[in-house]
C-alpha cells in the first residue's frame, strides 16, 4: 500500500476543500437550523465531478478511484456532514450498485444522469421491522409476468424526497428466505409511490430522511437488478463499499472538530496563557490527533484494497466501525475545548458532534460491523 498521493489525489483533495470552505461554511448553520436541503450546493457538486466519482467517463462519471472518494468526502464532511452524505450515497451506493450489477440498458437510463447529478439517487434496504436485518425484508414484490407488484414501506431513506431514483430491495419469494429478495430500480413518479413526512432527526439535518411507501407499485421486470434472487448479495456488496463513505464521513466530521479546537486552543487564554499551552488541552489535542491519523489509515486501506480489487469487506467494517467512534470522542472533546463557547451554534463544534452520532448507526450500526469483523476473522 503506497502512503504517497498522486498530483491528481491532490488537486481532487484541494478543490472539494476549497469548495467546503468557499461555498459550504458560509450556510451551513442556516441550513441545519431550518432542516433546508443544499440543492444548489449539491448542483455545484456535480459541476467539480464529485457526485459520479467512480463510474466510468462512458456513463458520465470522473472515473476516480476510491482513495480520491474518501480525501474528497473527508473535506466536504468536515464542514458539511449533510451535503456529504448524500454525495456518499448517490456515489458508493446507487451509482456503484448501478454500474457493478445493471445492464447496459440500465446504465444508460439511469447512471448517466445519476453520475452527472442531474438527478440523485436512494437506497432503500431499511424497514421498520428490519432495519441492519436484511434477510427480514417485509416489502414485497410478486412476479407478475411483466412486472413486479411492489408493496411495503422503507424507512430512514436518505435523499427520500428529493431522488429520482430508488434502488429498493424486497422479498419475491419467502420460502426462499435471502435467496428470494431483489433488488429493484423504482423511478419517483410511479403510480402508488408514496414519500412521507420528513424526519426530525439530531443532526445532518440538512439531509432529507423520509419513510416510503408502496402500494401496487407496477416495477418493470427490466428494473430488476441482477438475475432472480440476487437483491440480498446485492444489498451486502453494495453496503460494504458504501461503509467506506461513511467512514469517510466520520473521518471528516472529527478532523473539523480538530482543527477548529486546535484553531480556538491558540486564541483562547486562561491563566495567562493560550490554553494548548496547558496539558489539560495539550493531551486533549494529542489524543485527538492521534486517533484521527488511525481512523484515516484505516479508511486508506479499505480504499486501496477496493481500488485493487481485493476484498474489502473486513478493512471497511473496520474503517467505519473506528472512524464513527472516533468522530464521536473527538467532536465531543472539541466542544469540551471550547467550554461554554461549544455549546453556541456560531462555534460549528456543536453542530460537528450532532452530526457525528449518525456515524454509528447508519449503514449498519457499530454493533452489527463487529458482527462482521468477527466473522471474518474467525474464518483466518
């Protein structure tokens, strides 16, 4: 594994940090307060090639690798936690799920326009009685020649309004238990789709997370994903690089809760000097330093191994199981730092830890990774 970035790493590294700190900042606390969506920042997204990172230029992408994928969304996620995860999942989830497994009809219809950000995509695995159970899919969808019939209801569906596309995943057949779910491209207007009210969540509230409903959805049998059966390998191939995104994310949510705490530890000033100076805060920020590095290194290798074309699945477990707890620690060390002033809005340090709790739960909680990191290190 070469620690060495590429000039091209770099300038992808520099332009999503320039465009962080130039365009996100300056309404990121508006938008978390008002729960508004950052539709034209997403817009300008697309325009610098970071919503279609990885797919191919054929299909409209910027055929990035995936270490390119993690320095950008660390940058946009130290500011913006809400922009980068629907960046993440327009990318590592509906994009790469679409190009790895879709035919070239599907590619053409609906990766195109995803991999430029004309439109933007959803993953729908979540349901109320099957949240990281995949295999206990509730949604149905019968075989009925054509088409399939689709009924059931997602939920904490990310980019749930604002999509165009769903990729949801559903029982066709019971009997077979995981062997009988698919996945399946659902387009927004379809008749019986209905999106529910929006979420009130704790943070990345700039997000917007909604439950679904389908009624006697009519799914052409050319949206099904892969052959008969295939939505639950699907789902977990899907998921597994998408944990990279997310680690990714936590990565940047709690090296922006560093670097502004080490920012304010070098103005602030408490019995008579600026309070790094302090092994109070001294050992704060050396902790903080140290298990970002580590959080980052892991989040590189589960990169490298994808973009190598080794298996990845134990490296992003582990990636987004450390990063989601670092995020965690470090972001609520950041508002310790800052005292009485982390607790204000205007600080960001609040907001930082907010957003850092989602970390942990979503694309499988930290429990359900040690689940798979355990069973891949007991099959060594």
């Amino acid at each position: 594994m070469n620690l060495d970035f590429t000039e091209e790493h770099l300038m992808i590294r520099d332009a999503a940090r320039d465009f962080a700190q130039n365009t996100l900042l300056a309404g990121v606390i508006h938008r978390d307060e008002t729960q508004s969506f950052p539709k034209e920042e997403i817009k300008q997204l697309a325009s610098l090639g970071l919503m279609g990172m990885m797919v191919d230029p054929k299909y409209g992408g910027s055929g990035m690798d995936t270490i390119s994928y993690v320095l950008a969304m660390e940058e946009i996620s130290k500011v913006d936690a809400s922009t980068s995860v629907v960046m993440s999942v327009n990318n590592s989830l509906v994009c790469w799920g679409i190009e790895t497994f879709g035919t070239e009809e599907q590619k053409k219809k609906y990766l195109v326009p995803l991999a430029k950000g004309e439109i933007i995509g959803a993953f729908c695995l979540s349901e109320p009685e099957a949240g990281s159970d995949a295999t206990s899919q509730k949604t149905t969808a019968i075989d009925r020649g054509d088409y399939y019939l689709l009924n059931g209801t997602k939920n904490w569906i990310t980019n749930g309004s604002t999509a165009s596309v769903y990729l949801v995943i559903a029982q066709t057949n019971i009997d077979k238990k995981h062997k009988g779910i698919n996945a399946f491209i659902v387009e927004k207007d379809m008749d019986g789709f209905v999106i529910g009210p929006k979420e009130n969540k704790l943070g990345i509230r700039g997000s917007d997370t909604h439950s679904l409903m389908f009624t006697d959805v009519k799914v052409p049998k050319e949206n099904r994903i892969g052959e008969d059966g295939f939505g639950f390998s699907f789902a977990m191939k899907t998921l597994s690089g998408g944990r990279i995104g997310i680690a990714a994310q936590a990565l940047g949510i709690a090296s922006g809760a560093y670097e502004l705490a080490l920012k304010y530890s070098k103005e602030r000033k408490a019995f008579g000097k600026e309070i790094y100076n302090h092994q109070a805060i001294s050992f704060k920020l050396a902790d903080m330093a140290t298990e970002i590095d580590a959080a980052r290194l892991l989040c590189l290798k589960a990169a490298w191994l994808k973009d190598n074309h080794q298996n990845y699945d134990r490296a992003s477990a582990m990636a987004k199981v450390y990063a989601s707890e670092v995020a965690m620690r470090v972001t609520t060390e950041a508002v310790q730092v800052h005292g009485g002033y982390g607790f204000v809005k205007e600080y960001h340090v609040e907001r930082l830890m907010r957003d850092a709790k989602i970390t942990q739960i979503y694309e499988g909680t930290s429990e359900i990774q040690r689940i798979v990191i355990s069973r891949s290190i007991l099959k060594d």
